[in-house]
C-alpha cells in the first residue's frame, strides 16, 4: 500500500515539473530581466556602430565556345583567324582567372588600397574613400607590418603624427622615416576639404590587403548553361567598391588581350625572320636565273620547254607546297630546340592543320604565360614554377614527337611528288641542256615564291588579328552597390540579443541545478529512495533556536506542528514513546529541529524529554542556555545515581525537561551499549509521554544506530542545499534493511522559492496576537471558546 502512495506522489510530482521549472525561472526573474536589458543593449549598440557591408554585384558574358555562346559565336567573319591567335576559353577557367590572386594584387596596387583612411570618432572611426590627406610609401620596408597613424592637420603646413613607435610633426610634402613601414610622404589634397581635422591612417602590407580583398570576393558561374560569371565584392563603402571591382574587371580585360597579343607578336617575329631569309634565297636564285639568261642569252623558253612546264605545273604547285610545309616545321624543329627560346610562346598561326598538334601547341602556350604570370611574385626555385616547368617540357615533347611524325609524312609526299616529276621529265628527253637547266631553276623559283607568298599572307592575318584582338568578355551588368547593406542586419541582432539575453540565464540556472550536487527539491529525495518525507521545515529568517511558542503563528511553527500531527500516524501503539533525531553529517539543524519539535509536543499538554546523546559534540545544551557538567555520562558511571539526578526541568515549558550529555567520554560508543542505558530509556518511559533523543550523524559514527534499537520513530533530516544527494543512500539502505524503525525524512532550511516547496505556508495570516485581542473581539473569542 504504501509502495502504491509513494508511485502516486512521485507522478504527481513529475506532473508538476514544467511548473517547478516556471516558479524557478520566476523566482530569478530579476536575473533575466538584467541579462536582456544587458543582452538587448549590446544588441542596439552593435547595430549601431557595426560598420555596414554593401554588396557590390556584376556579371560579365564570357565567349565559350564549347557552349556555343559569346560574342563571336557562331560567326566566322575573318575565317579561320579567329583560332590563331591563343587558346579557346572556357567560362570556368575565365570564373577561375577572375579569383586569382595577381589580378587582385594589381588593383590593390594600382588604387593604393594597402592604405585605408579612417576619419576618428568618439566610438568608432568612419572610413573614407576621398581624404584630404594622401600617404604614399616611397621606399618600404623588406616586411611591412600593420600601423596605425593618427594624423593630425595644424596650421603652416604642420602635420601631427602619433603612432605606438613614433610622435612627432612633420611638415607636409616632407618625407619621414616610418618604423615598420619604410619612408612616406605625406601630401594635402586639394579637391577634398578638411571637415575635421583628425584622421586615421592604416597601413598594410600589400599581400595583407589582397589576402582580405580576396576573402571579400565572390566569383562564381551560378548556371552552367550559359557563359556567364558573376562577380560580387563586399565593401563597408559603396562607391569605392564598385571602383574596385570595375578595376579588377578592367586588369582582367586587359590581361587577356595582353596574352592574345603576346602570341601574336611572337607569331609576327618568326614570320618576318623566316620572310628574310626566303627573300635573301628568292633574290639570290634570281640572280643566278637572269645571269644564266644572260649568259646563254636566252629570250625565251621554247615550245617544247614552255609544253614541259605546262604538263609539269601541278606538279610543281604540289611539290612547292610540300616543300613550304616541310620548311616550317623543321623551322619550328630548330625554334623548340634553341635553348633560349625555351620560355617563349610558340607561333600557333603556322601549325599544321591537325587537331592533336593545335591542342598540344594551344597547351603549351597556355602553360608557358601562366609560367610568366607566376614569376612576378615568386623564384625559378619554387615548387609551383618547377612543376609547371615540368609539365612545359611534357608538353614540348608532345609537340616535338608530332612534327616528327607530321614531317616524315610529309616527307613521304614530297618524294612521291618528286618521282612524278623525273617520269614527266623523261618524257622531254630531247629538250636541249641549256633549256633543261634553265627549267630547273626555274622550278626553284616557283617554290621559294610560293613559299615567301605564304609567309606573306600569314603575316598579314597576324597583323590584321592584332589589331582587332578584342578580349573573349565583356561587361554586361557594370558594378553596382546595393541599396541597403547586407550586414549587419539589424532585425537578427537584435533577435539574438533577446535570445541570449533569455539563453544565459536559463542555461546558468540550469547548469547550476545539473552541478549542484545537494539537496534541492522533493524530486531529488523520491528518486533516490522511497523513505517519506514526513515534515518540511522553512528557513527560519528569526535567527532564534526556539520559534515554536504559544501564540506563535509563523510558518515554521505551523510546520513543526504539522511534523506533530505526522508523528501521531507513525506513533500509534500505546508504548511508542521514543524518537530519534539524527542526519548525515553535523549542520544540518539536528538540535534545532529537537528543541521545537519537543515544545510544539508539550504544547500538546504531554511531557516530553530532550535526551542529548550526542556524547562526542554536544550541542544542546549549549542551545538551550543550560550547565552541561552532569548527564548521561555521569549516570553510565556512577551506578549511584538515579534518573531524578539527571533530568533537568526547562524553563520553556512546564512539561518540557532535558537529560544532557554531560562530560565528553574517550569511549561514546561503548557508553551507549551499556545496560544502564537500557535501564535509564524505560524508566524514562515511564515518566514522560514522549523521548526524544538527539542523535550524532549517522553518516559519521554508529552511534545513532545503536540507539535505534531503543527508538520508535526515526526522524532523518535533510537540510536543503547543505545535504548530498549521494548521502540519501544512507537512510534509503536502513530503510532498506530494516536497521531502523518507522524511518522518516524530514527537510529543513527550506527556501521554497523555484523548488517546489513552499506551497503557501502562509500560516497565521491575519491571525493576529491571541496575547491582546481588542475589547470588540474579547466576547468573540469567549463565545468560541465556550463552544
């Protein structure tokens, strides 16, 4: 039965968590009213001076022409020119060129943006993109390293300067040495006005400001079906990032045609050094034609010679044809082998038309300008340079193993061409010598014009190409800021300062009751063990040792007389007399809980007995004012005296009397054994109504359980947020085990508030004093009374 009203209690307690938990949080309502005016204020003043980030967007339409798109897409209005002059691109690797670091180490250069002016304020400082003022670094250190300079405006041309490594003045347009950072100059300009006077200066190292420049920046292709990248940047100052990223589009522009251009006058070089050599040759065979004109004096071929050459001309065509082909790969043959041309791009306008040998020449040129581009910042000695140096002597190879296989081919043609030629001139045996010699030079003649016209035509494709090289994007949404700034965003903030402002007072609280290892609520007790709580005692804000009295109608005496009422129920045979009071450890109100327990019982009109036998720290006596220098000692001792000589009368209640601990013992736990103890508890038993006894701790020494055995009731007290948890186990395993009779807990020093105690021990509201009353309430009361 009683299992059945334990499980009962402890689901209603467990239904009654969440409002535990609610009281709790009420009670420390002062805490988090503080922590969200605290929380909400940082809020505010966050929003309020957190510098805004506008986000400055464009979008740039690149030419892809894998994808079939972009500016010359589908169009050929220069013929095949349009694939001699580079590399096709694609939009990713034109998204990946856009996020490169050199293009952004350009513009931090070009706009001096290592260099950032603030204009000082009383809580922060405001940055500026047009200053009055203009710091330039003439000659930096080896490693500059982050400063601020304060600057300040006087009259003459004075300029304060204050630094953590220099103050002084200086006068303006006049260099200083700077530490950390190196020799600056420091200039007024003109078309911005002073408005202030005071101003800051920033000064960072050029690859520090990229670094942060490059975490601003956001290059991405958000569709990949069409060609085009969009670029955004973050900047506090709208105009001063739509400038930035209106430079970083133009340096990438201009990289582009810079690299088209690259290849073209490499292009143009080789043709006009192979077109000065074939034009020495040409001049040179038609020298020797008109001398052996001129020696032979020869006006004209005749019919039967003119016949050969008409029946040979194809011939020839195809023959000179070859012949060209032949002479500019083992050209280009020599051009890969010179050393000193290794890190040069390779002329793509004179490769032969397959596939395989344009993508390996594309690749090699490709590899060959990033190769440039990468050693303005970085040695030959780096591990990137090295690789890449490996990947260009790959991509040599390739290109080298494709001319010989192309050139024996060739080869091949060409003394198939030639044989044919030595059957058609058989055929004209009977051509005089003269005429025969005159036809072979004149053969060579045809071939080095045709060659020195090719060359021609070349050169004139890669020059009309340069000069409409246009770059393979273009600008098709400018850079523009939005409106408002995309952070901070005020409405989150201060969402979230309310949440903290809530969070961390709740979570401390709740962190507090998880560590908090002692007592602190019913719960706590019912899970531990199935002992009843028969008595809760509130914290006794008097300060006295005694608070139960007459008229006395405060919570706590109303709670130690609901304790007397409990102990009825648990006291219901005729003889059950004794109590004992013990705990776990000393402190927690052991006598406190005796004194008014045993005076709310004489109250009752029964005699009632304090017996202090806690023989090793007695503490009673001491409360109750009273001569500890005789007691339970003496009387184990001295077999001569009698109960009479022990028990002491007190002057609290008439029926309320004290048998004291006396002398301290050497051996307390032997004294409690003694048969006389027996003796003395039932004659005492005799006497009075009720004995109780004030036990040591059980958790300490055995003396309270050797005392049990002499005990009715047990009354084990738990004081709040004094008492372990673990400490429960103790009076949970005598109940357990039965080492205790009728075992009950009582809690005292109970603050009730958020723990779920204190369920309105309001007593004696409105009671007033029964010492007193009024004359109007004097027959009121007699009525009462009488009824």
């Amino acid at each position: 039965m009683n299992k059945i009203v334990e499980n009962r209690i402890s689901q209603k307690d467990d239904a009654l968590d969440i409002k535990q938990i609610i009281s709790r949080l009420l009670y420390n309502w002062y805490w988090i009213l503080f922590s969200l005016l605290i929380c909400v204020t940082l809020a505010v003043l966050y929003a309020r001076y957190k510098t805004p980030s506008y986000k400055i967007s464009a979008r740039v339409l690149v030419n892809d022409e894998k994808k079939g798109s972009g500016l010359m897409a589908g169009s050929d209005l220069l013929g095949d020119l349009g694939g001699l002059l580079g590399a096709k691109s694609t939009v990713d690797n034109e998204a990946e060129i856009l996020k490169t670091r050199y293009l952004m180490e350009r513009v931090v250069e070009d706009m001096d943006l290592n260099i950032t002016y603030y204009r000082k304020g009383r809580v922060k400082n405001t940055e500026l993109y047009k200053s009055p003022v203009q710091v330039r670094i003439i000659s930096a250190e080896d490693t500059i390293k982050e400063t601020n300079v304060g600057i300040e405006l006087l009259k003459n041309n004075q300029i304060a300067i204050s630094s953590k490594k220099l103050d002084t003045l200086v006068t303006l347009g006049k260099p200083f040495k700077m530490p950390r950072v190196g020799t600056i100059l420091v200039t007024r300009n003109t078309e911005v006005a002073d408005l202030y006077g005071n101003y800051n200066v920033n000064i960072n190292s050029v690859d520090t400001k990229v670094a942060d420049m490059m975490e601003d920046l956001t290059v991405e292709v958000k569709n990949k079906l069409i060609t085009i990248v969009d670029v955004s940047l973050n900047h506090p100052i709208p105009k001063k990032g739509e400038d930035i990223l209106n430079k970083l589009i133009e340096s990438y522009v201009q990289e582009n045609v810079k690299d088209k251009n690259e290849i073209a006058d490499s292009t143009v070089k080789f043709i006009q050094n192979r077109l000065n050599f074939i034009g020495r040759e040409l001049g040179d065979l038609e020298g020797n034609i008109q001398g052996f004109k001129q020696k032979n004096n020869l006006a004209d071929m005749t019919e039967q010679s003119k016949l050969l050459v008409q029946t040979t001309g194809q011939y020839v065509s195809d023959l000179s044809k070859m012949e060209t082909q032949i002479s500019i790969l083992k050209s280009l043959q020599e051009y890969l082998k010179d050393g000193t041309k290794n890190k040069r791009v390779l002329p793509s306008s004179l490769v032969p038309a397959d596939l395989v040998f344009s993508g390996a020449v594309e690749k090699f040129n490709t590899l060959t300008l990033e190769r440039a581009k990468r050693l303005i910042g970085i040695t030959e000695a780096n591990p990137a340079i090295i690789i890449l140096d490996k990947e260009i002597a790959n991509a040599r190879a390739d290109i080298e193993a494709n001319l010989v296989t192309t050139l024996d081919a060739f080869t091949i043609t060409r003394d198939k061409l030639s044989s044919q030629m030595k059957k058609a001139e058989t055929q004209v045996r009977g051509v005089p010598e003269i005429e025969r010699n005159y036809l072979n030079l004149a053969r060579q003649q045809q071939i080095k014009q045709e060659l020195y016209l090719f060359l021609m035509q070349k050169s004139e494709e890669t020059a009309i190409s340069k000069t409409s090289n246009i770059s393979n994007s273009r600008t098709i949404d400018p850079p523009k800021s939005e409106v408002k700034p995309f952070s901070p965003k005020k409405a989150m903030i201060y969402i979230v300062g309310l949440f903290l402002g809530l969070f961390i007072p709740i979570s401390v609280i709740y962190l507090k009751d998880i560590l908090n290892d002692k007592v602190q609520t019913k719960e706590d007790i019912s899970r531990v063990t199935g002992v009843p709580v028969i008595g809760e005692i509130s914290h006794n804000e008097e300060g006295t040792n005694l608070v139960v009295a007459n008229s006395s109608r405060s919570a706590v005496s109303e709670q130690f007389r609901a304790l007397r009422t409990n102990l009825y129920f648990y006291m219901k045979a005729a003889d059950a007399k004794v109590m004992l009071i013990t705990s776990s450890m000393a402190g927690e109100g052991k006598s406190f809980v005796a004194i008014n327990l045993a005076n709310v019982l004489a109250l009752s009109n029964k005699k009632v007995l304090l017996m202090e036998l806690d023989l090793r720290k007695p503490g009673l006596s001491a409360k109750l004012d009273i001569p500890n220098d005789s007691g339970f000692t003496n009387y184990i001792i001295d077999t001569n005296l009698t109960v009479k000589d022990i028990v002491k009368p007190l002057s609290i209640h008439k029926n309320l009397s004290i048998v004291s601990s006396g002398p301290v013992p050497p051996n307390p736990a032997e004294m409690l054994l003694d048969d006389r103890t027996k003796e003395l508890i039932e004659e005492l038993k005799l006497q009075f109504d009720y004995i109780i006894i004030d036990a040591p701790p059980i958790g300490i020494v055995a003396d309270a359980q050797l005392m049990s055995a002499h005990a009715d009731a047990c009354i084990y007290l738990v004081r709040q947020n004094f008492t372990a948890k673990k400490q429960l186990n103790i009076v949970e395993d005598l109940s357990r085990n039965e080492m205790m009779k009728n075992v009950g807990i009582v809690v005292n020093d109970i603050d009730g508030h958020g723990y779920g105690y204190g369920y309105g021990y309001g007593y004696g509201y409105g009671y007033g004093s029964y010492d007193a009353p009024d004359d109007k309430n004097k027959k009121w009361f007699k009525k009462i009374f009488k009824s």
